[in-house]
C-alpha cells in the first residue's frame, strides 16, 4: 500500500486592504493624539545610514605619486 502525501492545512485569507488601511488610519490617528508628530521627509532621501564607507576607483594605470 503507498501512503499519500500529507497535504498542509489550508492558510487564512489575507484581510482585504480596505480592512488593512483602516487600521492604519486608526493607529496614526492615536498617534498624533497621544502628542506624537509626523515628520515630512523630501523625496529621494532614506533614513538609513551607510554602512560602506566611500568607494573610490581608479581607472587606468595612473599611479598615486604626484
């Protein structure tokens, strides 16, 4: 006798974005009662640091001594 495969339980629906982007809507509402603040940050500007440092090339076979 060959056993069948094990099937895995179904997964729960996703809840529709409309649910998702009430409870947004409502987290920042009690945000911005409980004294927080919503700053604007310009387009094209991240808030995460660079853990590289600078990266300089040379092309060529130039050398460095001047």
């Amino acid at each position: 006798m060959v056993a069948k495969p094990r099937t895995q339980p179904s997964k729960k629906k996703q809840p529709a974005a409309t649910e998702t982007s009430l409870s947004i809507e409502e987290q920042t509402k009690a945000f911005l009662e409980s004294g927080g603040e919503v700053t604007k940050i310009n387009s094209g500007i991240s808030g995460q640091q660079s853990m590289a440092g600078p990266k300089h090339i040379t092309l060529g076979n130039k050398s460095r001594e001047s």
